[in-house]
C-alpha cells in the first residue's frame, strides 16, 4: 500500500511540474507580440530513483530560464541609438536648408540679383532719380532678406533649445519608469517575466535618445548608464539629467554678445555635453552648438551668414562713401559761389557696440537701409583721377561678377559665397539622409538577430503544448489507474459482512 501511496505522490509531482510547463509556453504564446518580452523555457529535474530507500523518481520542475541574449540586446540599442540621430538630423537640417533658398527666385540671392541690376540701371543714367530711387527699394529687400534668414535661424536655433529640453525631459521620465521597475524588483517581483519585458521595453526606447548601457545587478535591479560614464539609474536611485544655456568663460570670448552654448549637466552639475555625442540629444546638441554657430555666431566665430552681410555692406558702404554726389564748384572772381564736391553716405547699418564696433554675431539680423539716406545722396561719381560720372554706380554693379579680390569672400562673389553656404547644408542633408537609411536596415537586422535568439517561436511553443499535454494527460491517466488501483486494494482488505 505504502509503494502505491508513493507511486501517487511522484505522479503528483509530474503533474504539477507539467502544469507548470504548460503555464510557461501558454505565457509565451500569450506575449509573442508584447514589446520587450522574451522567450521563457521551464527546465525539469529528477527526483533520484532509489527504491529500496523508498525513492521511486520522477520530474519536478526547475526554475524558469529566460533566452534573453544582453549582447542582443545591446546591439540593438546601439543600432536605435544610431537611428535615433539620423532621423534627428534630417529633421534639424531639412528645417536648416529650408532658411536658404537656392533657387534664385527668393531670398538673399534673388534680393541681391535685384539690386545689382539696380546698380547697374543706375549706371546707366546715374542722374535718373527713379534709378537711384530703385537702388534704395532694392537695398530694402536685401536687407529684409537678411533679416528674415537671420530670423528664421534664430528661430530653428530656439525650436532646438526646446527641443534639448523635451528630450533631456524624455529621458527623465523614461529612466524614472526604470527606476519604479526596479522598486518592484527590489520589492520580489524579480522573476516576472511580464516586469522583465517593460524593463527591456523601456530600455530600448531610451536609446534612441543617447546612447546607454544596461547592467543586470545579482539582485536583478538594473543599473543604467548615458554614453557608458554618467549613472542615470543605480537601484532604486535615479540620477536625473538637466539642461542649460550658459555663456563660456574659458577661452575668453571673441564674441561676448554671441548666442550662448546648450549644456547637458549630470545629477551632480558637472557638465557632461562632450560625452553625448550619438542619439537624438547628440544630434540636437550638434546642431545647437556646431552647425548653427557655424552660421549666425556663437562665442568664439562670427558665423557665416553675418560674415557675408557685413563685408557685403561695408564693400557697398566703401565705395559709395569713396565717391561724390556731385563736384565741386569753383567760387567766382569775387571769391563767392563756390562750393566743395558732396561725398557719398553709406547706404547699409548694423548693430554695433557702445565702443561702435560692429555687434559683429548680429550683422545679419539688424542689416537695414540707412534710415537718413535719400536717393539725391547717392553717390554715383568716382572722383579718380580719372573722374567718372557714373564710376561708383558701375564699380557696385560689378560685383554681380567680380575681378577685384576686394569684391569677394574667400575667392567667391557674395552670391557664390551664399550658394557654397546652402550647398554645405544640403551635403549634411544628403549624408544624414544616407545614413538615415543605413541605420533603419541595421536596426532591423539587429532586432530580426534578437528576435531569432529571444523571440517567441509560434511554431516551436505550440509544439511544446501539444508535448506538454500528452505527457500531462498520460500523468493524469497514471494517476487515475492507482486511483483505482488503490480503491480495489481497499476493497479486499475490507472484510465482506
């Protein structure tokens, strides 16, 4: 009686180990689909089979092994961490190339083509009041043309501020979900695989915003880190990040007034900014203090486009001040009536500063038409010698086309040297695009590799049911027979009446 009585406890034991087989592959199959999840296999373990010592054997159920692959995982993140700045950077330069036409139907380069032939008409009939007055309307537009482009950069430049502020936020609470994760870990739900796949899930959603790794600790906590040297999590500790605008101090800077620099400051203060250099705050920080900078100034560089609008207004100033409105007039015999030539005015302003030197990070945004000038003090005379009626108004035309170095920057008239700004944005476009699409296909092989290795396989646990519930029914058959078999023993000890 007592071999049968143990006889049912191990086929018990089976059966609870089957069931719970059959819970884990039902799991599976349940979260095939939920993001982060990864295959979960029950292992088994026999019982020792020792009949004498009245062990008779028997299956009993292991721990629950997850397929989980860290490197697998940590390629993926890399990968989305990669994407995350592509796509950053094509959407911060699509909206950069969008300030700088290239057409020639709009912007600087259509205003300054209308001023030239302005020039030039007014070369033609330097004292036509209607040509001299059309040089005013189209230096107007030049300079409105400025102002909008300086304008429109200065407004990507605080969309990108907010933005460094959205994503620094991001990045708080997407590690503030890891942190209560890690609270209920702590707490004894460390083997949920339900909790497992929201840590993982969350894990690769920060990614796409700076690069991270993630360490499993032996209490099954996750300790975090942003670019593999600033803790974001440790435990149930977060460590959060901040953003801020700050003027540098070391070097001096060229340009006091310039546009301050974004920082990315740890938990501690200590600025982190150089170590954050891939993901999507890379790609804002990039953008923030290299590429804009490199166009409207910053600190320590004037920036391209007020290069370009200061040396094309003081080129214009120069001439027109080194000519004459009109000559001079000799004085009479009596010594009266006589009267000095009228020079040129400068047709430009800008900011400059209370020592009036030009403001010069702000060129382009205060570029305007003098506000005294009239079209009667244009100068249109070159006094030479030789003197030429219309020589200033000529030598201002000419710069459509220059053969004086003195007419260019950096060996390019101003419109060349506008075009090689637009085309520098639209090669930066052109290779983020590219990389853009090569990181969608990394990303995609890393996650098919992962899937592969931790996925759930339909067919594979479907396989696993069906094995799993033949060998429970053939348990529950087994107990079922010493069921009766332990029934009809009762029944002949019984004595009959």
């Amino acid at each position: 009686m007592s071999s049968i009585i143990a006889a049912l406890h191990v086929a018990a034991g089976t059966l609870s180990a089957y069931d719970q087989a059959l819970a884990v592959t039902s799991n599976n199959v349940a979260n095939s689909s939920t993001p982060g999840y990864a295959e979960q296999t029950q292992t088994f373990y026999a019982m020792p089979f020792d009949p004498v010592n009245g062990s008779l054997g028997g299956v009993r159920a292991g721990e629950v092994v997850s397929a989980r692959d860290q490197y697998a995982e940590q390629a993926v993140w890399q990968q989305n961490t990669a994407l995350g700045q592509a796509n950053q950077d094509v959407s911060g330069l699509t909206s950069l190339q969008n300030n700088f036409p290239i057409s020639g139907d709009s912007g600087i380069p259509a205003a300054l083509n209308s001023l030239y032939q302005s020039f030039s008409a007014w070369g033609q009939s330097p004292a036509d009041s209607n040509a001299r007055q059309d040089v005013l309307n189209q230096a107007g537009d030049v300079a409105e043309a400025f102002q909008q482009a300086a304008t429109g950069l200065a407004n990507l430049t605080q969309n990108t501020e907010q933005q460094l502020q959205q994503t620094v936020s991001q990045i708080n609470q997407l590690t503030g979900q890891l942190q209560s994760y890690n609270q209920q870990i702590l707490n004894g739900d460390r083997n949920d695989a339900g909790l497992d796949a929201q840590v993982y899930s969350t894990l690769e959603q920060l990614s796409q915003y700076v690069n991270i790794s993630a360490t499993k600790q032996a209490d099954g906590s996750m300790t975090v880190m942003a670019a593999g040297q600033t803790p974001l999590l440790m435990g149930a500790m977060q460590f959060k990040l901040s953003c801020q605008l700050t003027q540098p101090a070391d070097p001096a800077p060229a340009y006091p007034n310039g546009p301050p620099t974004a920082q990315i400051l740890s938990a501690d203060g200590k600025d982190i900014t150089s170590t954050i250099t891939t993901g999507q705050l890379g790609s804002l920080l990039n953008l923030r203090n290299t590429v804009l900078p490199s166009y409207i100034g910053d600190a320590y560089q004037q920036g391209s486009l007020n290069i370009l609008a200061q040396q094309f207004a003081d080129r214009v100033n120069g001439l027109l001040e080194s000519g004459n409105v009109s000559d001079a007039v000799a004085a009479g015999p009596d010594g009266t009536g006589g009267s000095p030539a009228v020079p040129g005015v400068p047709l430009f302003t800008y900011s400059t500063n209370d020592d009036g030197t030009a403001n010069a990070t702000n060129v382009a945004q205060s570029l305007a038409v003098n506000p005294s000038i009239t079209a009667s003090q244009l100068a249109a005379i070159d006094p030479g010698p030789p003197e030429v009626s219309n020589g200033i108004a000529l030598a201002l035309s000419n710069l459509a086309t220059p053969t004086d170095s003195a007419d260019e920057i950096d060996g390019a008239s101003y419109t060349q040297y506008y075009g090689n700004l637009a085309s520098q944005v639209g090669s930066l476009l052109s290779a983020a695009t590219n990389q853009q699409q090569v990181s969608q296909s990394a990303l995609a092989q890393a996650q098919n590799l992962r899937q592969q290795q931790s996925g759930v396989s339909l067919d594979a646990e479907a396989v696993n049911l069906v094995a799993f519930q033949r060998a429970y029914e053939a348990n529950s058959k087994l107990v079922s027979v010493l069921d009766q078999i332990t029934l009809d023993t009762i029944n002949m000890m019984t004595p009959s009446t």
